[in-house]
C-alpha cells in the first residue's frame, strides 16, 4: 500500500499493486501520484491465469466498461508507457482494443502513435483484429457487432493502416464486406 507523510501527499513508499489497484477504481489523480512517486505503468499483472502476462494498457484496451477508463489509458500514456508492449500471447494494447471493439481505445492509443503492423502469436494484425468476431457470440447482436468493426475500421484507415492483409491474404475491407454480407447487413458505401 503507498504511504504518504500525512503533510501534501507525499508518497514515500509506492507499489506497482498500488497503481494498478487507483486505475482500476478510475482514480487518475491518485495514478499521478504514484507514477511521480515512481510506480512503473508498464509493470506485467496477470490478470486472469498464472501463465498470461500483459500490462495496465492492455486491460484497459480489453475493457471499455471499467470507470474512466479512456481517461486512465490516457494518463498510462502520459507515464511513459510502452505503446507496443507484447502481452505473453504477443498481444499488443492496440490488437487488444481493436479485438473487442473499443474505439476510444483504439483512438487514443493511435493518436499516441501506437504501431498497428506487429502480429501477435496467432498471426493477427491490429487490422485483422478489428475484422475477428467476438469470443462471446452474446456480447452483441450482429449489427451493432459490424457497426463496432467499422468504427475501428475507419479509425485505423485514418491512421493509415490500410495496406496490411490478414492472415488469409485479403485487406480488411474486404473482410469486412465479406462478414457484412454473411450478417445481412447493408454495405459500406464506398
């Protein structure tokens, strides 16, 4: 637990458990603290198994439900986070984001010049990720699915990440038109 002097705040003693624990409750004033005090924003966690690794950005790609959570990634950022860290799975927070369909993520890790060409162990691009459906099929309904895809889509296009292919050698608008016509969904207008 970080210990202050009781006089202005000053943190003397700070963990990285204690970073995490403020940005996870989505107290960015209580994380400036503790990175001036030291506690590093790239620190591995292992937030769901003993085998996989990965840092505060990359559970905040995941997860556009936790509290202030852009706010929170922004801060990361601004403490000298590794914008292309590998998770253990080769995951970097951008692929992340991009796979669960979190544009704000997406937005500012982008804006932060996050690299969107690494591939993870699996093979994927950023691109490709944004284009994968969901682990969870109940998570959404199809269009709101492809509405997410787009919206990522047009996010990494902005940046300039249309030239790579996936996996299966096709770009990602043709990806995207192919599961557009599998869900019924109307096109995207050129």
């Amino acid at each position: 637990m970080a210990v202050g002097d009781g006089i202005g705040n000053n943190l003397e003693r700070v963990t990285h458990d204690d970073l995490q624990e403020a940005a996870m409750r989505g107290n960015v004033p209580l994380m400036r603290q503790l990175i001036r005090a030291g506690a590093s924003v790239n620190a591995p966690m292992r937030p769901e198994s003993d085998d996989e690794f990965m840092t505060l950005l990359h559970i905040f790609a995941m997860k556009p439900e936790l509290p202030n959570g852009i706010q929170v990634i922004s801060e990361i950022i601004r403490g000298r986070a590794n914008l292309n860290v590998r998770s253990s799975l080769g995951s970097t927070p951008l692929s992340c984001a991009c796979f669960v369909k979190h544009p704000g993520a997406v937005k500012v890790l982008l804006e932060a010049k996050a690299d969107a060409s690494p591939t993870d162990d699996k093979g994927c691009t950023a691109v490709r990720c944004a284009v994968l459906p969901p682990v969870d099929p109940g998570r959404f309904e199809a269009a709101e699915w492809i509405l997410k895809c787009v919206d990522v889509l047009k996010l990494l296009v902005a940046a300039g990440e249309t030239s790579h292919r996936n996996f299966s050698g096709s770009m990602p608008q043709q990806r995207l038109q192919r599961t557009m016509i599998q869900h019924e969904c109307s096109p995207l207008a050129p």
